[in-house]
C-alpha cells in the first residue's frame, strides 16, 4: 500500500493515510549522508523535496522518480519515493572488495550504495569501471554489477578523466551500426529550383568560433538597410535533414542530449562525419542550414523576421581574436588569415558588430543580468597534465556573436509563441527568496550597500557600480550562486537572466538535442504537417537531467585538473580571499593559482571558532577574532587529493591592505 501511494510511514511501526495523494515527478539527488531530495520537474517557485533513506523504496542517485509529496511540518516539504521512472545511474567506479563467500564493489560516489554485489572475476583491492545489471528493488534488494574496465591506481590526468567519465555514465563510444548509419550519409546537393529550400549560397556568411574548434555550428551575415537598421542572417547547420527521428543516430543522440566539453577530449553528441563533416559550415562548401533573417531598425527593434531551410557557402573561417583584430577591438596579432583576404567581408563583419552592439543596448535598458564571473582554463602539457592555469579573455568579438545568437534564438522562440504552440523552450526561474535573502547578507557582509530588489536589471546595476572593487568577483560569483537552475520546459515561461519573456536554444543542434528537436518542430510548422507534441514534456524533461550531468562532469573534470596542478604547491603559503563560509570551516580561493581550497575549523588553532547564523563570518570564542567573507589571508597548502577534488589548507593569518 505504500508503494501503492495508499499509506505513507509515519514511524518505525506506524503508516497514515494519504487521503490526497500528491504524486510528483522529479530527479533524485542522494546525500553522502544517505538521504536525498528530489528537484521536481516544472514546478516554479517550489524548493526540492526532502527523501529520507527509509522512503527510497531502491531508488538511487540521479533517479528519475515519482513521489508522493507532504508536508511534515508547516512549510517542510517531504516525501516518500513511489517508483523509479528512469534510472539515471548506470556505470560507475568503485574498489572490489573479497570476503571467502563473496565480493562486491564499494563505489568511489558515496552517494550510491556502499555495497553493490560483483558478477564476474576480479582482484581484491582493483580499481574498475562496473556496469549496473539489476538495480536494487523487489527481487534484487541488493544491486549487481559487471566489470567494464579496470584502472591502474596511480592513474593521472587521462585515466582519472575516464573515471569521471564512467562515474557519471558518459557514453564514450558509439556503436557500429550508429556509425555506419553517419557513413552513409550522402553530401548535400544545389536545391532544385522548386524546392522549399532557399538558396543563399551569395550571401558572404562567416563564422566565428574559437582557435581549436573543430565544427562550426553557426555562421552570420548582416548588411545595412537604407533606413539605417540592419538586415541580420544567423545561419545554423541543418543536423535535422541527416538525422530522422528513431534512427541509430537519433536515438544515440537522444541518450547523450549534449556533447561533453573536457580538457583534454569531446564527447560528442553526433558522430564525427555529422559533427565535423556534413552538418559543419566550414568555409568554401555548400551546406544545408535553417536560417533566421532579422530585420532590425535603427534602435534595435526587430520589425520582422523570417525562417527558412536554406543551402549557405560559408566564405570565412575566423577565430574570436582574428576576428577582434580584424575589426579593431584589440591590438593586432599574428593569424593566418591577412587583412588582404578578409577584406571583402569586413563591411559584413562591421555590420554585424554595429547591429548586435545596438541589440545589447536595447537589451541593457530593458535590464538582463549580466554577470563577470571569469572561470579559469586549463592549460595542457604534451603528455597530458596540467601546465597550467588562465582565465580565458574575452573581448568584443565574443559578445557579437553571442548577441547575434540571442537574437536567433528570441525570433525563433516568438516563431513558436505567436502560433500559440509548445515547444522545448529554455526557461530560467527568479531567484529563490532564501538565495536573494543569503546574497544580500553578503553583500553587507562585504560592506557594499545594494538596495533591495528582485529584478535582473538593477541587480546588475548595482554589481555594475562595485567594478573595481576588490571584491567585485566574490560578489558577482555569490549572486550566481543564488540564482535558480535554468531548465528545458514545453511551455513557454520567462527567462530571468536574460530577460527575455520566452526563449530557446536554436543555434547549436551539433551539440543540443533541445535545438534539434526545436529544428524538427519548425520543418513540420513551415511544411504545414502536423504538429506532434506529444513527447516534448519528456525531451525538456531528459534534456535538463542530461544537462545537470553534463555539468557535473564538467565541474569534477575542472576539479580534478586544478588539484592535480595545486599538487606542485603542497606545503607551500599562498595569498588567498575567503570565498565562502560553512557549518564546517570556511573556502577560500587562491588568488595566484586560481584554484580552491577547504580551511576546516578545527584546523584553526589560535582559538575555537564559532560561525555566525549567517554563515557570513567566523568569530573566536576566547579572542573575538574573526574571519570574514571577503578576507585576505596567507594559506597553507596541507593536503591535495586528486581522487577527491579536494584541497586543504591552514590559515596563516589575514593579509594587511599595506602590505
């Protein structure tokens, strides 16, 4: 009855009834503690549910469930797991463990179970990549596993990379029939003239991508109308004409949802003769594209708009510097491509600069939020470890590109709003109450005086006045952390960041299955057929699980290169900024290596320490000295764990501002 939804437990030996089931759907996440909570699918203005390990009912992490939702105390939102929809997990890594009866596996991921039984041989003590054969639940209360590889234990950076590869259960190969399916992809033809599709071949599109970029997903045009606005083409590859829904391809595609963007490697979405061959808009090649014509007045209004399946020839491949260079954002530098050769398309090129800077001063007076916060890249030797760290510079050229996708993906977002129609719309939520109210005690905390307010626009204003600023960065990084997950929805709902009332993501179907789907959605619109929504809440659905995944690997492969390059620095003192506080101790950011660090407090050894309810400040018992959000310190590195992403250091003491 309680897997029924019928009872719910309310003690050891007692059960009540649910008289108004509430079943929702959402994603588990577990705790290292052994409980989670489940981030519920499309319910705006609502925090997570709470699960304890006894309403699991064999659900594990990352587990799409459906619960029965209750309150457990007035505004304590908890539930009890009724069944597990999807299951989420499905390698991981983890040590064997033998016994004179049995062996199993205890995952590296503390947050799947501690014991998982072993099928098949291996070595007390081995390092292995296992995959799930039955998960636990009725008939199987304890999960089986098979051996898919076996690490070396001293592993550096590419071997520790695949661990987080299978830890996650990143696809990493595609099958046969996947890539036989690629190969036989024909080259695109000249469409006939009776055809639906546009020729645009005479238009002089360019892209712009980053120096290593292997596929080119997008490429722009502009030219200047007589009434001083602007005529703007955003053309991107045409990945639905190869791809046709429940093919090899699509459903390899579909599982992936992303391409994975690692230090050293890609994990793409899409076989290469797709990624880098047929749907990349390479220069001096006839490629299939849709493409969005802006008309643009002189203020930054867009008057009309047009889409359309077009064949481009894409005339100019350039890099963001190159770019910059050629249109005098930056100081010249050296490139492959002279100023000779792109000089038919620098009055394109300065068309789209000027159209898109007018868009973004549109778009600053209506208000959007716009965040510094520089993230640090890594730098890779040649035998594949980490020779150092940067942040990446960006400049203008960045932001044209950025602003002329915008302007796509808002057009093409209205195409689906102004027909009354679902799509796969990207929505991003205002900030929680409880993230407003933290941030704005850390703002005072750092002493800046920021008014009050819940809208993206003076929000930025106010960041925008502490440029400057020591801490300007902190600040900008503690507002990022307040902020709600963007998510994929099939309805339309604003986007708080951007400041847009409907948005989705149409530019990049190379690498976002979202932006495929919404390419498949047009082609039925302008082809007049039916319009099937029948499956886009479950592709918003998959796309935003597949998306906090991808995001995690991203994140522990950062993790795990920076403590792999702090490793060099183990017992050395550095400067640092304290950049959080906890229950526990406080982090800290080494500003000469741009890398992080975890003080606990019982490594605080001139006085016990006590941290504030508003986790802004620590403050010594005995001595009443503190330590606050924003500090400058000296640090010592004590310990670096590379399996665990994890630094630790000792404070040395705060820096003075004379010195």
């Amino acid at each position: 009855m309680v897997a029924l939804g019928l009872l719910r437990r309310a003690g050891n030996r007692r059960y009540v009834r649910v008289s108004v089931p509430n079943m929702r759907v959402g994603t588990l996440t577990m705790t290292r503690q052994g409980y989670g909570f489940v981030a519920l699918e499309s319910a705006q203005g609502q925090g997570d549910v709470y699960i304890t390990g006894r309403a699991l009912r064999g659900a594990m992490h990352r587990d799409r469930v459906e619960i029965n939702v209750f309150e457990s105390r007035p505004g304590k939102l908890e539930g009890d797991v009724i069944r597990v929809i999807e299951r989420g997990t499905h390698t991981f890594v983890g040590f064997v463990h033998q016994a004179r009866k049995a062996q199993w596996i205890t995952p590296r991921d503390e947050r799947l179970p501690d014991r998982i039984r072993l099928i098949g041989e291996a070595t007390h003590g081995q390092l292995i990549a296992a995959r799930f054969i039955n998960w636990p639940g009725p008939g199987h209360p304890v999960a089986e596993a098979e051996i898919v590889r076996v690490f070396a234990q001293d592993g550096r950076a590419a071997e520790e990379t695949e661990i987080v590869v299978y830890d996650l259960g990143l696809p990493m190969q595609f099958s046969q029939a996947t890539l036989a399916e690629a190969e036989a992809l024909p080259e695109p033809e000249p469409p006939p003239p009776e055809s639906a599709r546009v020729d645009l071949r005479d238009r002089l599109f360019f892209t712009v991508d980053p120096q290593s970029a292997r596929d080119f997903d997008d490429a722009v045009y502009a030219e200047r109308r007589e009434d001083g606005g602007w005529r703007l083409s955003v053309a991107v590859a045409d990945v639905s004409h190869y791809i046709q829904p429940d093919s090899d391809i699509d459903a390899a595609a579909f599982e992936r949802s992303f391409s994975v963007y690692l230090p050293d490697r890609v994990l793409p979405m899409l076989p290469e003769r797709l990624s880098a061959d047929l749907c990349s808009l390479r220069p001096n090649v006839d490629r299939y594209a849709m493409v969005v014509e802006m008309s643009i007045s002189p203020d930054g209004e867009f008057t009309s708009y047009n889409v359309m399946a077009a064949m481009i020839r894409s005339r100019l491949r350039l890099s963001y510097d190159r770019c910059a260079d050629l249109l005098g954002l930056v100081k010249p530098a050296t490139s492959s491509v002279d100023a000779d050769d792109a000089e038919p398309y620098l009055e394109a090129m300065r068309a789209v600069l000027d159209v898109t800077r007018t868009l973004r001063r549109r778009r600053q007076k209506k208000g959007y939020l716009a965040l510094d916060v520089p993230e640090a890249q890594v730098t890779l030797a040649e035998d594949g470890d980490v020779s150092g760290l940067h942040f990446y510079e960006r400049h203008e050229a960045h932001l044209m590109v950025e602003d002329a996708m915008l302007a796509a993906n808002v057009c093409v977002a209205d195409f689906f709003v102004a027909r009354g129609l679902d799509s796969v719309f990207r929505t991003h939520g205002p900030p929680p109450e409880s993230g407003l109210d933290r941030f704005f005690l850390q703002m005072r905390a750092l002493d800046f005086n920021l008014p009050r307010t819940e809208s993206a626009g003076p929000l930025s204003a106010g960041l925008g006045r502490l440029k400057g600023d020591r801490n300007f960065w902190l600040a900008n990084m503690l507002l990022l952390r307040a902020m709600a997950r963007a998510e994929y929805t099939p309805k339309v709902d604003g986007h708080f960041g951007l400041g847009f009332e409907a948005y989705l993501h149409f530019t990049s179907p190379i690498r976002r299955y979202s932006d495929l789907t919404v390419h498949r959605l047009i082609k039925r619109v302008l082809a007049a057929d039916e319009y099937d929504d029948s499956e886009l809440e479950l592709i918003a659905a998959h796309c935003s699980r597949r998306e906090r995944i991808v995001l995690d690997a991203e994140r522990e492969v950062i993790g795990l290169y920076k403590a792999l390059y702090m490793e060099q620095f183990l017992n050395e003192e550095l400067p640092a900024i304290i950049s959080g506080i906890g229950k526990n101790g406080m982090f800290i950011h080494f500003t000469t290596t741009h890398c992080d660090a975890f003080i606990p407090i019982a490594d605080l050894r001139d006085d016990w320490f006590d941290v504030d309810e508003n986790l802004t400040m620590l403050v010594g018992r005995h001595t009443g000295n503190r330590y606050c959000l924003g500090d400058r310190i000296m640090a010592q590195v004590t310990e670096v764990s590379v399996s665990k992403r994890r630094v630790t250091a000792r404070s040395l003491g705060p820096i003075s501002d004379s010195s």
